[in-house]
C-alpha cells in the first residue's frame, strides 16, 4: 500500500531525491550565472527568479537534512537491512523524503521557464557621460547656461568658443549634474554627438534609442517615418536635447524635434566653434566660452601636473606658472601640456619645455596629435581655399600683436588672395567678410576697437604649424622678434624661406645680403630703431611680391637697390619717416599696391615716377601730403587706378582734383589741410567721390579770400548727393565755414568731429534742409539724419546754438563729448533718442 511504500522504497525515494536535488543545483548555477552578467549590465532580477533562487537555497538545507537522517535510518535497519527498527520514524522520514522529492521536481521545473531572470533598471532622465574630477573656472558658466535653461522664455541655447576652449566639459557638467538639482523636472535627457558631417539618420537612432523604442519598430523606416515617430513621443514629454559639436545647421523638423508648441517648455542646448551655426540654429540665446583666467588656468595646470612633480624642486613652481601662461588660458592645452611635464623633477626640464613652447610648440609632447590636429577641425571647416589662406597668412605675425583690420586686408590683396573680385572696393568688402566669417568661427577676436584684430597664441600657432606644412618644413615661414643681431646661422635659413617677418629690430642698419631664392613676402615692421638697408639686401630675392616697412619710424631712406625687385606687387613705406622716394621704383611696373600713408609731411616724389608704375591700383599718400598739382595730374593718367587716399595742402592741387571725375571716384580717404595765409576757394564741391569714407578738413589760420580786395568771405561745402560710404568726417579750424548741412547726404556717418570753427551757429539747419531735393525725395529725412552715428566730438565752438532744430532718434549714438561750446543749450534728445 501506499504507506507500506515510505518505508518499503525508502533507500529508493533518497537516491532519487540526491539525483534530483543536483540537478535542481546545476539549474539553480545556471540561473545565478545569468542574472549576474544581467545585473552587470546595470539590469535587475525580476520578483520570480529571486523568489526561486531564495527557495533553491533553503530547499538546499531541507533536503541535506533530510538526505542525512535518511542515511543513518537505513544504517540502524535489521535483518541484513530489510527491517526497520522503528517503523514510526521510517514511516515518517519516507513520508518526508516523497514529499521533498515533490517539491525539488516541482523547482526544477520552474527554473526551466525563466526566458527572462533580470528587467532595465528604470533609467533617469539622464545617462552619466564620463568626465574629469573635477572642472576647473566653469561654475559661473555654468549657473548662467542653468538660469537660462530654467527661463520660460528661451527654448534653445547655444555655446560656442575656440576649440578646446572646454564646450563639451560644460555640457558634460549640465547633462551629469542639472537632473540632480531640484529645478530639474525633465522626463528626459537625450545627449547626441553631432561632430561632421552631420547626419540626421545617426542623430535619429540616437533619441530612439535613447526612448527606448524596439529596434524592430524603426530599424526598416525612412527618415521621414522615422521623425514622425520622434515627434509623437517627444511631444508627450518634457525633454532636453544636448547637441555636442555642431558645425553646420541641423534642421530639427527633419529630425522630428520642434519646440514650436512648446508647452512642456522643453529645451535644447548645443555646443559648437561658430557662432554663425548659434545664429543659423536661430538660437534664443547664445553664450561665448571664453579662455580661464590666468588663476583658473594655473589651478587646472597644477592639477593635472600632480603635487609630486611640483614639491621635487624649489623652482619648479615658478617654472609651472610660466609654462601655463604660454597656454593662454585653453584647457586643452593645459592639460596636454601638464601630462607632459608629469614626473620631470629637473628644472632644466622645464626650461627646456618653456623655450619649445615659445618657439616651436608642436615639438612639446602631445602637442602635434592633441591639440593642433583638434583646433585644425576649425580650419578644415572654412568653406573655401581663399578663407584658409587669408587665416593661415595670420602665421606672419607676431604673438600679441593687435593689426589693423585694413593693414590686414590691403595685406591681403598684396598678395593675390582676392583677386578674384571685380574689383578693389569689392576686395575690401570681401575682406571684412573674411574677418567677420573668422570672428564668428571663434579663429579671431575683435582688438582694443571694431578697427582692430587679434588672435590667441595658441591659434596663432596654429597657423604657423599649417603654414609649416603641419610642421614638416620649418623653415618655410620664419618670423623673428626683438631682434639684436642678424647672425650667419639665421640668414642661412632664409634661402628656404617662402615669407619672413622681421618684427623690433634693435639695430639701425641692416646690412646682411641674404639669399632668398623663394622669398614671396617680406614684412619688416614696428622697428623704430631701424635707420638704413643695405642696397644689397635687396640682391637676391628674384621673386618678392609683398614689401612691407611700415610703422618703422626711424627708417629715413630706401636704398635704390629696391628697383630691383622687379617682381614686386606691394610695397607699404606707411608711418616711416621716408623723406623722398628714389627714382629707382620706377623699374617696379607690376607695382599694384603703394602705401606711403603718414610718411614725412613733405615727402618729395620724382617726376614721372607714378607715370611709370603703369600697374598701379592702390595709391594711399593719406598724411603724407601733396602740394604739386602735376603729380595729382599723373594720377589722372593711370589707367588701373582703382583707389587713393590723399591728402592735398594748397587750393590749386584741390582744384585739380576737383576738375577730374575720373580721379573723384577713385578717392576713398581724403584730407585736405592748410596752416595759414590765405585760400582762394569759396567752397568745395564733392560730387563724384562715390567711394569716399573718411573726410578731413583743416584749415588752421587761413582766411577765406575770393574778393579783390581780400576781404573775408564765407566757406562751403557743397554735396549734391548722397554719399553712401562716407563713414567718417573731422572739420577742424574752419574759421569761415558757416554750418554741416552737407550732412544729410552722409546717411551712413558713424564718426563726426567739429572742432574750432569760430563762425558756426548750427551743425544742420532745419530750415535748409526743408528746402533740399532730398526732403522731397525721402519721406523720413529727419529719421536718417546721424541715424548710424556712434561718435559725436564737439570743441571750441562759440557760438554753437543747435546741432539740429528738432529731436532727432540717434539710434546708434554711443560717445559723445562737448567742450567749451558755450552757447549750446539744449542736445536735440529727448526719451526716445
């Protein structure tokens, strides 16, 4: 019967029970095995599978105990084994050992069914991206990018800076740390590496995956199938989309993002080096990365250094300071740098590392593969050869040196970047887009004023090393500083040399006869030491294009050995004290570009020189002064003339000027000045100079005599038309000049000085200007009067009353400045000025 078997199939059921129970083992390792590499993966064990592995191990114990007095009951069987000496306590251990042998199958059948032992840990908003420590000079950043993510107002905020500037850390930081704020209420955050070019597909899998949406359900979709899937889950959440490394415009509708009906108040923040990509993604508001500050920027450098290496020697701390100043402020740089120096005791090291940094930093370790090739990106991505050229013509400058953003583009047009415009004024305003397309691609900064550029060093060195051939051709490009003395082993580099700029020169003469074979540009500049050049420096270099001595005050001569260089195409002498110009240019007839701007006041120029050079198309003697009219003529007769700055010091030279229209419409500077005695001209017609944006008239001491009996008459300017280019006007001692209602042919003046001009009462009269052809012709006069000026200079005027009758807007005014004008009562201002 069923009873007698407990005790009749004892030995049998506890054999079975063994088997069992290690099988239910091995099921039970087989499960653990894969919840453990579940868990791994950061996933939890469902309910069930904990609940049986917990039963596994307390069945575990149960059946040992049992298995055990199981064995020492059939130890105590009599009869050779066959009868029990108990029959109770064999009935009852039987009992057990079938009722345990029931519950291990019963396991071990369950353990089978387990297709899936572990869920997804329910995931935050976001997922932690990897990142430094600890960031150094961010804090402020980032409390601000935060401020702005919790304002309703804005919807997508963008970053941009230099490479390497630290954009992805501060993203980094928003992504790991905002959803641990309590002003985060995203349902979730989706971080995107966009980089180039950009793909919507990838940036789509991306935010599915991210969602969590079955592969399956996108993988065989079009993009546009794709979007709608994206728009219809993101549109039910509140989400923050982090886009790192943006280079182009993304268009977000073809993604399926869109924060047009934003009423979850979703946002979007992006990183990238252009602010035109900010001002292409229609950013609500964009913010620059800039450069640590010089304490910043040394904690950093100290971190990533270590304590070890800097407590090895006394001097080493001193040492570390300098060396991350030459970073200027980068992070990328401080902290490829401070690897670098890791673990060098020596200060001799250290020396050694500083002097590489100042003359050749990619010969620093890291330097090469870490940080130039990652700020060459930025240069990769300038849409065309002429941009690339125009930045890497940076590598001919010195460190820290603020130029000229019109020294610069003349520069330029020297050397042939833009000649592929119609002409010169279409070169300048090429030019000035260049800048504005390098400002916004964050490889150019705006100097000490809007008339000013300047590069960080390290992008500078940048330049250097692509200009070098990345580095390979060293001596292609040479630039020298502070220089004392030219030695043998230098000139020698020179006959490798394509460009060579000479800045500071501590010595009156140069004296060398360098060979220069492949020399194209030569820029000696700011060397107010530098007196003479040797005829024979000049000797050898066959193929010279650019000739640039400017700002070198000291230099009083050019040797004649400069009619030479036949190949010459610019030649800038401007701000040097050059007395006369040899007859010997005259052999320069593929001279496009002279520049002897604020020379000597009485620079004498042979006869017939300018006739000779018959390329000539920039003419600039702006400060410099001309009093013959015969060289004004000879400027008539240059056929490619495009552009001259003049300024012209008696009334027959203006006169003459005045009689050609061909010469007017050439004219972009022109300054016309004379001290004392008396002037023959009653007013001055500017008509025909179209091209003109900077006007100076002085006439210090002069009396206006037209009259037979040289009695004082009164001066005028007379403008018959708009003059569209004209951005800058100075009048200075017009004793007999009555008033400026020229003016309002000037819509686009920025810069107005009116200074000792004892007769004028008012700057523009309101009644004449009522009267003109322009008020019948424009409805809003008034309204583009001095609308654009940002500089208004108003000194010694007695008898100033009104600088207009009425309020005007000046909508863009930023300075003004009055000074001993007595008699002026009231600005023509009121609330909304």
């Amino acid at each position: 019967s069923k009873h007698a078997a407990y005790i009749v199939d004892l030995q049998d059921n506890l054999n079975s029970l063994r088997r069992k129970m290690k099988d239910l083992k091995d099921a039970y390792e087989d499960v653990k095995r894969r919840v453990e590499l579940a868990e791994q993966r950061q996933e939890v064990r469902t309910q069930q599978v904990k609940s049986w592995l917990e039963s596994v191990e307390a069945m575990e114990i149960e059946v040992n105990k049992v298995l055990q007095s199981g064995d020492q009951e059939i130890q105590k069987k009599c009869l050779g084994g066959y009868c029990p000496k108990n029959c109770c306590s064999s009935y009852k251990l039987g009992k057990m050992v079938t009722e345990k042998l029931a519950a291990v199958t019963d396991l071990l059948r369950r353990g089978g069914l387990f297709d899936v032992v572990a869920d997804r840990l329910p995931r935050g908003p976001a997922d932690e991206r990897p990142m430094a420590e600890k960031t150094v000079g961010l804090d402020l950043m980032f409390a601000k990018v935060g401020s702005l993510i919790e304002d309703e107002n804005v919807g997508m905020v963008g970053l941009y800076g230099m490479g390497g500037v630290g954009k992805t850390t501060l993203l980094k930081r928003i992504n790991n740390e905002f959803p641990k704020t309590s002003q985060c209420d995203f349902d979730v955050i989706i971080w995107v590496v966009v980089s180039r070019p950009a793909s919507v597909e990838k940036i789509q899998e991306v935010i599915l995956r991210r969602l969590q949406i079955p592969e399956a359900e996108w993988r065989s979709k079009t993009k546009y199938e794709r979007s709608a899937d994206i728009f219809s889950h993101l549109k039910e959440k509140k989400f923050m989309l982090l886009f790192d490394d943006i280079w182009e415009r993304i268009d977000l509708a073809r993604v399926g993002v869109s924060l047009l009906d934003n009423q979850k108040k979703s946002k979007i923040v992006f990183t990238t080096r252009s602010e035109q990509v900010c001002n292409h993604m229609k950013a609500h508001r964009k913010m620059k990365v800039e450069p640590l500050s010089r304490e910043e920027a040394l904690t950093l450098f100290k971190e990533n250094v270590g304590a070890e290496t800097l407590n090895s020697h006394p001097e080493i701390p001193k040492l570390a300071e300098k060396v991350a100043d030459e970073c200027q402020g980068l992070p990328l740089a401080l902290v490829v740098i401070a690897r670098a120096m890791t673990n060098e005791n020596n200060p001799l090291d250290w020396e050694k590392a500083l002097k590489r940094l100042k003359s050749n930093p990619s010969e620093l370790s890291g330097m090469d593969e870490d940080v130039f090739h990652i700020l060459k990106y930025s240069y990769d991505n300038l849409s065309d050869d002429v941009l690339k050229s125009c930045f890497v013509y940076f590598s001919t400058f010195k460190e820290d040196y603020e130029i000229r953003t019109d020294d610069l583009i003349q520069l330029w047009i020297g050397e042939g970047f833009l000649n592929g415009c119609d002409d010169i004024y279409e070169a300048r305003d090429r030019g000035h887009d260049i800048i504005e397309t390098l400002k916004l691609a964050s490889l150019l900064e705006t100097g000490e004023s809007e008339r000013y550029v300047k590069m960080h060093d390290l992008i500078l060195e940048l330049t250097l090393w692509l200009a070098r051939e990345c580095g390979q051709k060293k001596n292609k490009i040479v630039v020298l500083e502070d220089v004392q003395l030219i030695e043998a082993s230098t000139v020698t580099r020179w006959k490798e040399a394509e460009k060579i700029s000479i800045w500071d020169i501590n010595m009156e003469q140069l004296q060398e006869t360098p060979s220069c074979p492949n020399l194209s540009t030569l820029l000696i500049r700011v060397s107010w030491k530098l007196r003479t050049i040797s005829s024979e420096f000049f000797q050898y270099m066959p193929v010279i294009r650019v000739l640039d001595l400017s700002h070198s005050s000291g230099l009083t001569e050019l040797p004649v050995g400069i009619g030479k260089l036949i190949s010459l195409e610019y030649l800038n002498l401007s701000y040097t004290s050059i007395a006369e110009l040899p007859i010997e240019l005259k052999n320069l007839t593929k001279l496009r570009c002279l520049l002897v701007a604020h020379t000597d006041a009485g620079l004498k120029i042979p006869r017939e020189l300018l006739l000779s050079l018959s390329s000539l198309q920039l003419f600039d003697i702006y400060g410099s002064g001309i009093s013959e009219k015969e060289l004004v003529e000879e400027l008539f007769c240059l056929e490619h003339l495009m552009e001259v700055s003049i300024s012209l010091n008696n009334a027959i030279a203006v006169q003459s000027l005045q009689n050609s229209c061909k010469l007017q419409s050439c004219i972009r500077r022109l300054s016309i000045f004379k001290h004392e005695g008396t002037w023959s001209l009653t007013s001055l017609k500017i008509s025909s100079f179209k091209h003109l944006e900077v006007f100076h008239l002085q006439m210090e001491g002069m009396q206006i005599c037209a009259s037979p009996d040289n009695s004082n008459t009164k001066f005028r300017i007379i403008w018959n038309h708009y003059h569209h280019n004209l951005r800058q006007i100075i009048i200075d001692s017009c004793q007999s000049l009555l008033d400026l209602t020229c003016l309002i042919y000037a819509p686009s003046l920025q810069f107005l000085w009116v200074e000792s001009c004892d007769s004028i009462e008012e700057i523009v009269k309101q009644d004449d200007v009522c009267g003109t052809e322009i008020e019948k012709e424009e409805e809003n006069v008034e309204g583009m009067l001095f609308s654009r000026l940002t500089t208004l200079i108003l000194m010694d005027l007695p008898r100033l009353k009104s600088i207009y009758g009425r309020v005007l807007p000046f909508s863009s005014l930023v300075v003004i400045q009055v000074h001993n004008c007595p008699n002026l009562r009231k600005l023509p201002f009121d609330s909304n000025s």
